[in-house]
C-alpha cells in the first residue's frame, strides 16, 4: 500500500503547491518562470546525457535474436524483419517496434490454473500501452498551439478530428478521454495482478499518478474552471521567446498543472520513461544480423599476453616427466602445430 500511497501524495502535493504559488502575486513568476526554465533545462541536459552514455556504451558484437532465421545459406528461408541482413531490414524492424510495439504485441502472461502453469497472450496491455502512447502524443502536438505562432497546418485538422465527436461545449476530445482510460487501465493492471504488483515499486507508481494529474489537471480547466486561454497562450509564447512576461489573468489551477508538466520534465531523464529514446540505441533492435556473413572484431580489443602450449610443456618438461605424462615431441619441431594448440595459461 505504501508503494501507491506515498507517490500519489507527492504528486498531489506538487499540485497543491503549484497551486498555491499561481495564487500569491509574488510567487508567480517563480512557478510560471523560473521553475518551468530550469525544468526544461534540466530536461534537455538530462536527456541528452543518457542518451551520449548509451552511445558510448561498447557494443562489441552483433546481439542476435531467435525469433527469425537470419540470411545464411540460399535453401534457408531468412526473414528481414525478425533477422535483418541489411539496413533497410532494420528500420523496417524499428519501425514496427516505435509505432506498432511489435514485441509487446506478442508478449505473453503466466498463471497458474489449480496446479498447471498455462501460459496467454497480453493482447490487452498492448492495446492499453499503444493506446496511452498515441493519445499522449496527440495531446503533445495539439499543445503546440500555445508555442507557435502561427500555428502549424497540422493542428486544426488534428484538433477537428480529435474532436469531432463533439460532446458539449468547449468539445470534449477524444484523446482526453482514452488517455485517461489508459492510464487507469495501466494502474489498475498493477493492483489488480498480484504478480505485477508484488515487483512494482514506488518508481512505477509515480509517472502514472503524475500524468494523470497533468490530464486531470488539463480537464478541469477545459471544462469546469475556466482559464483564460489567450493568457495562458502569451505567458507560453514569453518562455519560448525568452521574453517572460506573467499575465495577469492567469489562474492558479494553470499553475498546479504547470507544476506537474515541470516536474515530468525534470523526473523524465532519471527514470524508465526514457526508454522512448533508449529504443533508437537498442543493439538487439539497430543492429543487423549479419554475423554469419562478416566477422566482426571488437574495437576495444587490446594485446593479450599468450602461453602456448608448447612454452606451457617446456617449462613444466620435468615434472611432467617426473608424473609419467607423456610429453609431445611434435611441438619442438612443427611450430605450426604448436600454434594451433597453444592456449592461454
């Protein structure tokens, strides 16, 4: 219980204090400046120091896959997109992972059944995850209406069809709606399923409860405590053009969401949310499978001092001899085969 409670309540007092600072005059340009700047900093800096350590990180071989036969010999049928051979194999592969979550697709749940262990498919937290993904993304692109202007082409028509189930007025977006479902569904997947929430931890729990509260957040003030969007659209406008200014008919509940969307930013590089950029430098993803068509020698590599086994014989000659091992002759005379046989001691 701890494990949901204690993340839940720093993400409600996040809130409350963003609340409370959008309320004071005095702090606002605190939580509607300063805070949102160094968020996206410390965003920026920490995203793109995972991503140069993982660049860096040595990849000495090609990390193969089982679930495809890879291009080898001209009577065994390859597959170019679970093995692939080529370049173009591997970004068709990476372009199923990033936009269709192919190995999620096909990942599989364990239960026990009386005393048989079965094992079922997890279509659900497929659909679940692809679900909370592209609403999360549709919401992102909508929001560039407050960054940009002019507003780009692209976020009229996203918003029209977004909404175009209209139910009441402002219209209800249907990605409010199914982000929110997701995110629920997520949540309860982890109480509900004792062997999921045996191995949660408080780290699980949190970006769950803080993207509900930014989309909780977001509703309220679309739908019954009105902001005053042509503020929040300057206010938004002055941090982009590095010219801040605090409006003045801001109010405090655009300040707990904007708390919440700060403290995303900052949390995003530290946690396992950063898998939306690891997946592009994955080795069992980027990489082809071509390690029976080339040999692929590790970079890092540096000189090994060897023993032979020649070198190994002769400077044990007399004991062996004292043991009664037969000793091989050969090796004094065939070099070669002395090589051959040579080993590390």
């Amino acid at each position: 219980m701890a494990k949901m409670l204690y993340p839940f309540l720093i993400v409600v007092a996040l809130a409350l204090v963003g609340y409370a600072g959008g309320s004071l005059p005095a702090l606002q340009v605190v939580f509607g400046i300063i805070i949102p700047y160094i968020a996206m900093a410390a965003f920026v800096a920490g995203f793109a120091y995972r991503m140069l350590g993982w660049v860096r990180s040595p990849v000495p071989f090609r990390i193969t896959t089982t679930a495809g036969q890879q291009r080898s010999l001209p009577w065994i049928k390859a597959n170019n997109l679970e093995a692939p051979a080529n370049k173009l194999g591997v970004l068709g592969r990476m372009a199923l992972e990033v936009l269709l979550f192919r190995s999620l697709f096909r990942n599989t749940s364990a239960g026990l059944r009386g005393k048989r262990l079965l094992f079922g498919e997890e279509k659900l937290l497929w659909a679940g995850g692809l679900l909370f993904h592209y609403s999360f993304l549709v919401i992102i692109l909508r929001h560039t209406r407050f960054f940009l202007d002019p507003v780009p082409f692209f976020v009229p028509w996203l918003q029209a069809v977004d909404g175009f189930f209209q139910v009441g007025v402002p219209a209800m977006y249907i990605t409010t709606a199914t982000i929110l479902v997701a995110l629920l569904f997520l949540f309860a997947r982890r109480v509900v399923m004792p062997q999921i929430r045996y191995i949660s931890l408080p780290a699980d729990y949190f970006p769950l409860f803080l993207i509900l509260g930014i989309g909780t957040t977001g509703v309220l003030m679309r739908h019954f405590f009105r902001v005053d969007i042509e503020a929040v659209k300057e206010l938004a406008l002055s941090l982009v053009v590095l010219q801040p200014r605090i409006p003045a008919n801001v109010g405090p509940l655009f300040f707990a969401h904007l708390a919440l969307v700060s403290s995303l930013l900052v949390y995003f590089p530290l946690s396992k949310l950063m898998h939306m950029g690891g997946i592009f430098l994955s080795p069992t993803r980027n990489l082809t499978n071509d390690n029976r068509r080339r040999r692929h020698v590790n970079p890092w590599n540096y000189p090994v001092p060897t023993h032979s086994y020649a070198e190994w014989q002769e400077e044990f000659k007399e004991k062996l001899e004292m043991a009664g091992i037969p000793l091989d002759e050969d090796l004094d005379h065939k070099p070669e085969m002395a090589a051959a046989r040579g080993g590390h001691a």
